[in-house]
C-alpha cells in the first residue's frame, strides 16, 4: 500500500513538558521529507499546531478538517494547504478517515483516544480498511497498550485486531508497518 496521506490525532494542548511540543513539529518535519501529507483536526494550537507548522515550515502539504464551531471560535491554523469546514465532530472523523490512507495517534487527551479508537474498531466491523498506528513517545501509551492486550486475554478483542494496532516509537517503523498492512476480515458472529 502507497502511504500518500496520513491522519494524525493529537493534543489540542502543548502539554506540561515542552520535549512533545518539539517531537510534533519533527513529525511534522518527518511527513514533509517523506512526501506524505498530513490530514488533521485543523487547530493552531498545541500539538496540532506544532505538526501542521512543521509540515508547512518544510514544503509540505496539510489538509486541515475543521468544524464550523471551532472555525468560528477562531482556532483554524493560517495558510494551511486546503481548508475543510465540516458541521460537526462526527464527519470530521469520517472526512479525516477518508481523506487519510492511515492514522496515527500522537500524545494528546479524550479527543485523541477517542478519534484512534474509532479508527480501530472500525477496523472489526470491516468500515475502515486502513491501518491504524499509535506513535508511542516516550512510552506515552504504554498502559493503553496493556489495556488492549487486557481486553485480548478477557476474549474481547481477537488476536487478528490487537495485531491490527500498530504500537511504536519510530515513524519508520510506523510507515513500513502501513506500507505492507492487509486489513483483517470484519468480525463475524455466531446466528
């Protein structure tokens, strides 16, 4: 599979140690070298921000999706490469999904979790059949990790979708992780 945009969830916020707000704009930086445009929630500030202006600062290309609510609260990022005013949270997902050929989660809050969340377990019902990534920086989601394998060993996640959900610190890593992803089957039931 050809990675040509990636999605990237992230924090609103900075954070309390300014070592993520750095690693996003290298992220950002890392999308550029390697030709992949990103797709984000649209925001200038925190984590968001940092990415958006490391792609951009580095010739790269961003696809900003934004709710007309937080467009009027005035959060969009200046000269962002396009621009898509969405009515709600819920399509923005869907439109980031769809505009994205994979996802990763970077460090960030409920927003973040909710949003790589989502993208995974649309893996099991056969609605996305792209892959799913966790950046893990400096062991960020270590406990998400263990709760997932939690979930796995309690028989509420097959082995086929904990595997689906990619966990690592090296970008590199990530990107030949989605280059050679194959979508599992959708989970079927028992009539």
């Amino acid at each position: 599979m050809t990675i040509k945009r990636l999605a990237i969830y992230c924090g609103a916020l900075q954070g309390k140690d300014p070592d993520y707000m750095v690693e996003a704009e290298k992220v950002g930086e890392w999308l550029a070298a390697h030709q992949i445009e990103l797709v984000y929630g649209g925001g200038q500030h925190g984590l968001m921000g940092a990415v958006a202006r490391g792609v951009l600062a580095n010739g790269g290309v961003v696809h900003s999706i934004l709710t007309q609510e937080l467009y009027d609260r005035g959060v969009a990022l200046p000269g962002v490469t396009d621009r898509q005013i969405v009515a709600n949270m819920d399509l923005r997902k869907e439109k980031m999904m769809t505009l994205a050929d994979g996802m990763i989660a970077f460090p960030g809050g409920l927003g973040t979790l909710e949003e790589i969340s989502q993208a995974a377990s649309w893996v099991t019902i056969g609605d996305n059949a792209k892959p799913v990534a966790v950046y893990n920086y400096r062991g960020y989601y270590d406990n998400l990790k263990k709760q997932l394998v939690t979930m796995n060993q309690a028989g509420f996640l097959e082995d086929q979708y904990l595997r689906e959900i990619y966990f690592s610190s090296n970008l590199d890593e990530i990107l030949r992780f989605m280059e050679d992803y194959q979508a599992p089957a959708h989970r079927t039931y028992d009539k």
